[in-house]
C-alpha cells in the first residue's frame, strides 16, 4: 500500500480562534504542524504518494505542501464548495487508479496506529473496505460498528441513540476500488452517513491498539498535546 487520501479540508469551526488563521491540519502538535506526524507516520510505514483535499485557509496549505520531502508524491486538490468525505473520494478516484488497496485518514486526528497491520487485516478478507476502531466512552457522538466473531462489520451507524457497540470508527480506513461504485453523485456526501452503513457485511474491522486522538475541540487539542509529548518521553 503506497497511496493515501488525506482528508484536510475542513474549517475547523470547534477549534476557533486558532484556526481562524492556521489550517486545521496545521496546528501545532510538539512544535511541529499535526500533518508533519502524520508524514512520519506515513513513511515508516512505506506510503509517499497522497492526495490532500483542502478548502479552508488554502493558500496556507499550499505554502505546506511546498515544504514537504520530495520524498513523498502530493497532489493538493482545492474545494471550493466541501464535497464531503466520501466526495471527495470519488472525486479524485484516477489519483489511485490501478491500486488494488488504498489508505484513507482523518487528518484531524493524531495517532501512531499500526498502518501496516490495518493493511494486513484488510488483506485477509473480501473486503470492500476494512474500518480502523477503537473502543470509546461516548458512542453517541461517534460512527459505531458492530462486528460479528470473525471482524466482519455487520453494522454501522452514525452518532447511534441507542448504541449497541462502544467500536467507533477512528478514521482511518483501507479501501479497495470497489468503494467508488457505492458513492453516487451527490454533493455533499459523507463515508459515516452516507456510505459506510450501506457496507455493513461487505467491511473487515481492526481494533486498534495504539494512541490516536480526534483533535475536534479546544479540549481534546489540549489533551493531545500532553499525551502526544508523555508518548515521546515514553511515560506513557
């Protein structure tokens, strides 16, 4: 797996006034932009080919991307209107055109998660595509999945009001071509809402083990930053 699709182009409105001027996938994580730790990651896990979507703020993403290794391949799409996350896959589908798997990450997050062995659990199945879940304490605010003894997602539901898992989608994601033909024309449209619970049946599932934090708000982004630097220092 060497592709990915980066979603970024959102305004970031919980986390305001920061992002009045930086670009969510800007902020500062370590003293390094969030996207920076999400390159590393990407690296040590043999992907340098991304497609990054942005709306908000692009001029301060275009001036990022000039900064990027040129170890890595950056295509940079602009939305002037938001296609949702599912759109803007289909969208820019020949940017992965002839992959048999493709990665697929939230950029709003902030994590060290195994994407190789999503990779691998992906590659077990006949998957159309294969979730990256975790285990949370607020399911009602989250995509919940319900998955049967094998990993297979029998399930899925966005912001449930009577949950029936704690599994939430963590935003990441593999994905096969074959999720292109489940998106239809329809702007905007989002994988939670839209596309993922037309999958149930048809998705693998790995719980992941390793850090990750949904940097949504003022709060979570103050968690991050304590937890991100406790996991650098290793006492966490």
């Amino acid at each position: 797996m060497k592709k990915a699709f980066v979603l970024s182009a959102g305004l970031g409105t919980r986390l305001q006034p920061l992002t009045d001027t930086i670009p969510k996938p800007l902020i500062a994580i370590d003293g390094k932009p969030l996207m920076d730790h999400w390159l590393k990651l990407f690296l040590s896990h043999g992907i340098n080919s991304l497609c990054i979507n942005s709306h908000h703020l692009h001029d301060a993403m275009i001036r990022y991307v000039e900064t990027i290794s040129p170890e890595f391949e950056v295509q940079l799409v602009y939305e002037e209107k938001l296609l949702g996350s599912a759109g803007t896959l289909l969208r820019n589908k020949e940017f992965v055109k002839g992959e048999d798997e493709f990665l697929v990450v939230y950029a709003d997050n902030l994590t060290n998660a195994n994407l190789t062995a999503l990779a691998k659990k992906h590659r077990e199945g006949e998957y159309v595509a294969t979730l990256g879940l975790f285990r949370t304490e607020f399911p009602q605010a989250c995509g919940i999945a319900e998955v049967d003894e094998n990993g297979m997602v029998i399930h899925f539901i966005e912001k449930p009001k009577e949950p029936k898992s704690n599994l939430a989608f963590c935003g990441l994601m593999v994905a096969s071509p074959k999720l292109f033909e489940w998106i239809p024309e329809k702007i905007p449209c989002d994988l939670g809402k839209d596309i993922l619970p037309k999958l149930s049946g048809k998705m693998g599932s790995y719980e992941l083990k390793e850090y990750l934090r949904d940097i949504g708000d003022a709060m979570s982004y103050e968690k991050a930053q304590k937890e991100w630097a406790e996991l650098q220092r290793g006492t966490k």
